[in-house]
C-alpha cells in the first residue's frame, strides 16, 4: 500500500482570483514589504501576521512565484478598491470602433450620392469604420465594370481623411469595400 499523499505548499492553487491574503499564505518564510516601502527582511509567517495585526492591515502576497514569495504590508480593501476606479476608467476612455455601413446600387443618381458621401464623413469623424455595399440587380450583373467604377471614384473622393482597408470584392449580387478612418 502507497503512503498518503502530502500537500505542499505549491500543490495549493489560490481559491480566488487575485493575490492571495492573510491566512491564505502558506509560506512558512516571506520577504516582508511594509505600507511605507521599508524593507523587513525575510521573516517567519507567524511574526509577519502579527506585525499585520498591531498596524492593522492585510499581508498581500505581491510574487508568489519567488523564494520566499514578496508579501506587502497594505489596506486590501482599499488596495481593491482602486483596482476597481482604474480598471472604470480604463473602459471610459476606450473607443469602441463601430463598422457603419453604407448602401449603393451602380446607377445611383449624383445628388444621392452626395448624401451618402456626407454620411460616411460623419461616420469617419466619428472614428467608426465603413463598409460601402454595392448591390446589383438583374441585367446589371452584366456591368461589373460600373460598380467598379463607382467604387474607385468613392475611394478617391475620400482618401484624404480615409484609408482602404479592404479592397472591392464580389460576393454573389454584391460588390463590398471596407474604409478606415486616418
């Protein structure tokens, strides 16, 4: 019969995710960090909890993978807490690019065209992409050449505030063509 398996301390995964803290530290030795930077030295966990406890504050394991692991001396609560308000706003800052997409057919008239040009350059001042689509009807599958050339005059008519990010190509009925803002 084998003898029993003994845990060590590296088998222990952390329940959580994060750092681990206090009583979740298994290390019988750590590399102690105080609240204010000052340097404890390598210490046993018992007379590191209990320097927690006279401060008042929680042991955090900083590097674990380290021997002995770096433990800080801090607020976790608090230390959480700012965690939180920086990752906020982190996401406020950051723009979602929306792909907006404009619809044509071959024979479109001149004035509508300006609408749609006027629309793709709120979207581009916006920050969002454009996906131009071209459809084509009946017999005008025949003309492929128009739709091509309704897509180059787009793409010179905005070139200079966007730039080709995917060249025309045909899918079936329709022509697509996707421009970026610069």
């Amino acid at each position: 019969m084998a003898p029993p398996r003994r845990f060590s301390p590296q088998d222990r995964a952390p329940a959580k995710d994060g750092p681990r803290i206090n009583e979740e530290i298994f290390a019988r030795t750590m590399l102690l960090i105080g609240d204010d930077g000052h340097k404890y030295g390598e210490i046993g966990t018992d007379e590191a909890r209990a320097i927690a406890e006279e401060k008042g504050l929680d042991l955090v394991e900083v590097s674990p993978d380290n021997a002995p692991p770096v433990v800080k001396l801090m607020d976790y609560g608090k230390f959480k807490y700012e965690q939180q308000k920086k990752a906020a706003e982190a996401r406020k800052k950051q723009k979602v690019i929306e792909i907006k997409e404009i619809k044509m057919r071959p024979t479109i008239d001149d004035h509508d065209y300006d609408v749609k040009m006027k629309a793709m350059r709120r979207f581009f001042d916006d920050g969002d992409k454009v996906k131009v689509t071209l459809r084509f009807r009946g017999r005008e599958m025949a003309h492929q050449n128009l739709g091509m050339e309704l897509m180059n005059r787009i793409q010179k008519d905005t070139e200079t505030f966007a730039k080709m990010e995917q060249w025309p190509k045909l899918e079936g009925r329709q022509m697509m063509m996707v421009l970026a803002p610069r």
